[in-house]
C-alpha cells in the first residue's frame, strides 16, 4: 500500500511542481522583486510537504530556528533526498541556491529555477567554477540574499557521505558571511532515486552559525561536516530516526 501511496505523491509532485512553475514564469512578468516573489517556491515547498504527510504518512519537524542569524548567511545542508529541495524553500529565508547549470535548461521549471538568480556552475569546469561561485555568491550576499550550498555536490546515500566541495567555505571567509549547518535523516525515508516514501517524522536540525573568522576554508569545512555527520547519527540512533 505505501508503494501506491508513494506512486500518488510522485505524480502529484510532478503536476504540482509544473504548476508552480508557469506562476513563477506568470509572476517574474509582474513589477516585484526577487524577495516578494520568493513565495511562490515557499508555497511549493509548503505544498509538497503538506501532501507528502498527507498522501504518504511522512511528516517533518525543524529544530533549532533560533540559531539562524538574522544577517544574510550561507547554509551547507546534507543533501540526501528531494525532499531537502522542497524543505529548503521555506526553512531559510530567501537565498540563492547553488545548483549545476543544467537545471537550468529544463523546460518550464528550470527556466522558473532561473528568474531567482540562482548560482548555476559548471560542475566540470573546476577552479572557474569556485571562482564564478565566489563572484556571485559576493553579490548575492551583498543584495541581502543567503545563499544554499549542497557541499557534497550531489545526493548522497543514507548512512554516507562525501568530500566537502570547498565552495561555500571560501565564500565565507571572503565575506565574513556565517556558515550555517543544516542535517536532516530525510534520505532514511525517501532514498536518493527510489519511489518509495516511507512513514514516519523527518527530523531536521539547524545548528549553531560557524564564524569564518580566522578560519581557513578547509577548518570550516571539517567544522561543517563533523557536526551535520554527528548530528544525523544522533538523530537516527533515537526512536522514529529511521524506519522501523
């Protein structure tokens, strides 16, 4: 029964996701600023979560609110599930996200994606892809903007994780702009390229801003990846952190 339940959801997540797309395309027409339109995908993220508790019994809960700073920042968040994309939209305040280019070309949603001024990089393209991360991400912050870095630049499995990807790190210490770390056990419930969504209560946590300050990118980095790593362990070891 759940995999029909998750079978459900998935079509209601694609019709729903191209329906806010052709608002975003209908509203970035409109005299409004990024900020003001900046509802539109935290109503889709709203929107979806919504649905997934209530087509597949999977609910969330967000600890640590208090911990985000009330300057701009930059988020480093364990990127383990779809879900994260969804919950992104509204756990933190308006920010540009770090993306690869070629979300991007993807008829209606990309070009949605795009009128946010999202950071889009060739992945392939090494170095220049740090610097143009740099650059805009500079810009960004400079217009009031955070920024949503995913570090181990793509999904990674339950239970893994990857090198930190040294991007968000030199951002911040050019900037001064804290590090913000953000874990979730999302990717225990909805696995990277599986249809089924488990039941239960994703647990996310935000944690205490990193000060950049004195820091070289790799200590942010080291800081950033010992907590999120600690904090998913902690939450999985304690019941209902993981599917029974």
């Amino acid at each position: 029964m759940q995999y029909v339940r998750s079978l459900v959801y998935t079509l209601m997540l694609a019709l729903v996701t191209l329906f806010f797309a052709v608002v975003v395309l209908v509203t970035a027409l409109l005299p409004l600023t990024v900020f003001q339109r900046y509802a539109v995908p935290r109503a889709w993220g709203h929107t979806l979560l919504w649905l997934l508790k209530v087509i597949c019994r999977l609910d969330y809960v967000v600890e640590g609110r208090e911990n985000l700073p009330k300057e701009p920042f930059i988020s480093l968040w364990k990127h383990s599930s779809t879900w994260d994309t969804a919950a992104q939209m509204f756990v933190v305040p308006p920010a540009a996200w770090l993306l690869k280019r070629e979300v991007t070309w993807i008829p209606l949603v990309g070009w949605a994606v795009r009128t946010y001024k999202p950071i889009a990089i060739n992945r392939r393209a090494g170095h220049s892809a740090v610097n143009q991360v740099v650059k805009q991400g500079r810009e960004r912050l400079a217009a009031g903007m955070g920024v949503i870095v995913y570090p181990e630049g793509t999904r990674v499995a339950a239970g893994q994780t990857r090198k930190y990807g040294i991007s968000g790190a030199l951002l911040a210490t050019q900037t001064g702009a804290p590090i913000v770390p953000i874990a979730h056990n999302s990717g225990y419930f909805w696995a990277r390229r599986s249809l089924l969504k488990k039941r239960g209560t994703i647990r996310l946590v935000i944690g205490r801003p990193i000060d950049p300050q004195g820091l070289e990118p790799r200590e942010i980095n080291e800081r950033a990846q010992a907590w999120i790593e600690g904090e998913i362990a902690r939450i999985v070891a304690q019941p209902g952190g993981k599917p029974a």
